[in-house]
C-alpha cells in the first residue's frame, strides 16, 4: 500500500506491510518525591480524573452512532496479558488524527493532565542496538498496549493507562465503547516502526502558548511523533509547530535508531531542544536547562543512579542491562519497559514483576537499494551460458532480514507482464550500512526469442523485509543483452 503524507511542507512516502506479530510495548517513569509525598500525590490525582476527558469532544463527535466492522475488530481485539492488570489491543483502519491536528483544540484552559513520574534514558549505541528505557511510576493502576497502523502515517506499538478498557470490558455500552475508540489520542509511549520512542515526564516547567500554532495536548503530540516521524530531526520539527497545552508540567525524550536523542523542555518563554551530548542520555522530573549532565547528578536519586549505570557501559548496554537499570530505580513503578529501536523488539514489566517480563515485536522499516546490475557477455545465443552480478546496500539503520533477488530480461526498462525470470539467488541479512554483491552463472532459456533485452535484478520481491521504498528495489543494467 503506498502512502504520502503532507505535513508541514515535507512529503513522507513509503510503501508498507504491516505484520501484527508479537507486539511492543511499555515503559516507566520515576518521580523524585519521597514515597510518602508520591503516595499524597495520588490523592491529588484521583481528584483530576473526573475532568480527564475535557479535551475529548472532538474525538467522542467524530464516530457516528453504530460501531463500524473495523471498529467492532478493535474491540474483540482485547486480550489480557498480565493480572497487575495489563492488557493488549489492535487498533483496526483509521481513528482521524491527520484530520484531528489540523485544528486541534481551540479552548486550552479546558484541558488537564495525568501525572508522570518517570525515569527514561536512550542508549546510544551507535554500530549496536539503540535502547530506549522507561519506567511509569504512578499510583496502581491498569495499562494497556495497542498497536495501530493508519492509513496516513506510521505502524507504531504505544502505551497509556487502561481505565478506559476496564470500564468497557465490565460494560460494552456505545459510550464506553467510544472512549476506549479514543486511545490513540491519549498516548504515554511508543515506539514506530522507523525506531523512533518518545515519553515524557512530569516537571515545575513554564506555560508556553503560541496563538499562529495549532495547541495539542502531551499525548497527542506524542502520536503526532509516532505517526509521522521518521528520525530526531522530523520528530523535533513537528513538536515545534505546535502549542504544547502541558507544557508547564511536563516536558519529553524521544531518541531515533540513529543514535540521536534530545530532551524537549518548556522554559524562559522557549521551546528548548537539549541534545545528547555523550551515548547516553536521562531524563528524570526535574528540568536539565542545558547543565552538563554530570553536574547536576544530586538532583535526583534515580537520575544519578541511571546516569551512572550508563556511563559504566559507555552507553553500550543490552535489553537485560536496560531492564536491571530500571529495577534499581523502582519507585512505585507501575510499568517498565525496554524498547530495542534497532531491531523493534519491546520487553515489558509490570508491576514490578521483573522476574516475568513480556515481549513483543514491530516489525521495523528496511531499506535495501538495489545499486547496480550487469551482465557478462551481453551478447549470446538462445541457451547461452551468463554470468549476472546485482550489487545491493542496506541504507537502514538495522539489519535487513534475509530475502531473495530475481533477475528477469524485460523488452522495456521495466517489469511487466512479459518479463521472464532468468535466474533467482537467496540474499543473506545485510548489516546497516554494508553492500553485498550477488554472483551467478545461469543458462539462457533455448526457446527464448531472438532481439534486445533490458537486464533486469530486483530485491525482496518476497516482502520478508518491510522495505521504505520499493521503487529502489530494482535495477535495470546500462547495457542491452542481445540474443542471437
């Protein structure tokens, strides 16, 4: 399915397959409260729960009255994983968010907030696995994992809480049914399919309001990042194109499968983009304002033991180190998670629970360049011996997965319907980065038709490897075999 998205004056396209395997999932947060004032602090917090859906008009309008078919598959998609309780869902066809942030909410004072405590870091482990930590630190409470693919923007597995899936599952009404629909717009976590995590976290920040921008809430630009960015720098582009409306209590880290990561924090009448300036980088609640980051390790106890776990490792840390961090900053920790961006893979706890870890799996963007290919002789008879060379290039930021290149003689520059395929060879995984040339000796079909043929080699016909553009899949060779 071919896709384009036009946002801000960048056209994204790609083609996709998205394959609901296992799915990815969730991450945690940590305040730097004592326990006791954490404890307080959910008082508080239930009392901010009866006004949590103010900012929800728009999404409860914009479903009409029956469940359409794709919406009922998104509601017999629940299944519960863990009994903290946690619980999965597949978000079927499209819930408007393309349409959604072209307006988004035009009365800013009506909008309030969950609270985050958190601790998160990216390990940026540049030629290894990118690894991105979390953990949700919170009152006790439910959490879902729900995997969409809309039509206008990117595959993605993302988290938030799960009051609403409880309130449907203990009564299917229309109504409950239309809450939970909105899920995506209340998004905590997640990672895309181009590796791209973004989280946030609760801070003493500063109220920043442009009225030229479109204002979204937190969460909602969190999907805005999931569905539309596809590395750091579109990712901190979209973020500044629009009013924050928690921007004085909350600010992000969001990281790419590059190896780049930034913290997003609201101060001194700005929108301040902190970049990572060692492989690691971490993120607690209280703002960083450009410090170095060894300097400022008393702010917090979980900052200072994560920082230094990661510094130990140079920032070259496994899913079970991430995982072994996280547990030694638990804080009334609600959920951990581990998200591999290289590879797509997701390790989740909840409750604690460390010693039963879930894990799912996105299936990641690959893209293998078909670069070059030729023929020697390009001049021979009908069952002539000849020998074929493709050369191909992992232009990702991951290993592709192992796949297969078919070489055809076509009567035009393209592939058709009377193409003939000459000569198939099995293509190993490629490493990011790296080229492999493919060899082989074929014998021309004897009944193939005398005249001039365009050489023709194309990879992953076979769709193993979710490939960001097809069209560089093929190659045609700059000469002409001629058969005789």
């Amino acid at each position: 399915m071919s896709r384009a998205l036009h946002l801000g004056g960048t056209k994204m396209a790609r083609s996709v397959r998205f394959i609901p395997v296992l799915f990815a999932a969730f991450i945690g947060t940590t305040l730097c409260l004592s326990q006791a004032a954490l404890a307080a602090s959910v008082g508080e917090a239930s009392k901010e729960e009866g006004h949590r859906d103010s900012g929800r008009g728009f999404i409860r309008t914009s479903y009409a009255y029956d469940l359409t078919d794709l919406e009922r598959q998104t509601l017999e998609s629940i299944r519960q994983i863990d009994d903290y309780p946690m619980y999965v869902m597949t978000y079927y066809g499209d819930y408007g968010f393309d349409e959604f942030i072209k307006r988004g909410h035009s009365n800013y004072n009506s909008v309030t907030r969950y609270g985050e405590g958190c601790t998160c870091f990216s390990s940026l482990n540049r030629g290894g696995n990118i690894i991105y930590g979390r953990n949700h630190d919170w009152y006790q409470c439910p959490s879902v994992i729900f995997f969409t693919d809309p039509p206008n923007g990117y595959a993605s597995i993302s988290m938030t809480i799960g009051r609403d899936v409880e309130a449907y599952l203990a009564d299917p009404s229309v109504e409950n049914a239309r809450e939970l629909l909105s899920v995506p717009y209340f998004t905590l976590d997640g990672i895309n399919e181009y590796g791209v995590v973004i989280s946030g976290q609760n801070v003493d920040g500063e109220f920043i309001y442009d009225p030229e921008k479109i204002s979204l809430w937190s969460y909602e630009i969190r999907r805005l990042v999931l569905d539309y960015a596809r590395d750091l720098e579109e990712a901190i582009s979209l973020i500044l194109q629009y009013n924050n409306l928690n921007s004085e209590g909350n600010k992000l880290l969001l990281s790419d499968a590059y190896g780049n990561s930034a913290i997003i924090e609201y101060f001194d009448g700005e929108v301040n983009v902190i970049r990572n300036v060692e492989p690691w980088q971490v993120s607690t609640n209280f703002l960083v304002r450009y410090a170095a980051p060894d300097s400022i390790l008393d702010r917090c106890w979980r900052y200072q033991r994560a920082y230094n776990a990661l510094e130990s490792h140079n920032g070259r840390i496994t899913e079970e180190n991430a995982l072994s961090i996280l547990e030694s900053v638990y804080n009334y920790t609600q959920r951990s998670a581990v998200y591999n961006q290289t590879i797509g893979r997701i390790r989740v706890v909840a409750g604690g629970k460390y010693n039963q870890v879930h894990t799912f799996h996105l299936p990641m963007i690959v893209d293998l360049a078909n670069i070059k290919t030729m023929a020697s002789p390009t001049r021979l008879a009908a069952g002539g011996r000849v020998r074929l060379v493709a050369r191909v290039a992992n232009l990702s930021p991951r290993p592709s997965s192992p796949t297969g290149i078919n070489f055809y003689l076509s009567n035009k520059r393209r592939l058709g319907k009377r193409a003939i395929c000459i000569g198939s060879r099995r293509l190993p995984s490629i490493e990011s980065g790296e080229k492999r040339t493919i060899r082989l000796r074929i014998d021309l079909p004897d009944d193939i038709e005398p005249g001039e043929y365009h050489l023709i080699s194309c990879v992953n016909e076979n769709g193993r490897n979710n490939d960001d553009d097809e069209k560089n899949n093929v190659s045609v060779c700059k000469k002409k075999v001629i058969i005789r």
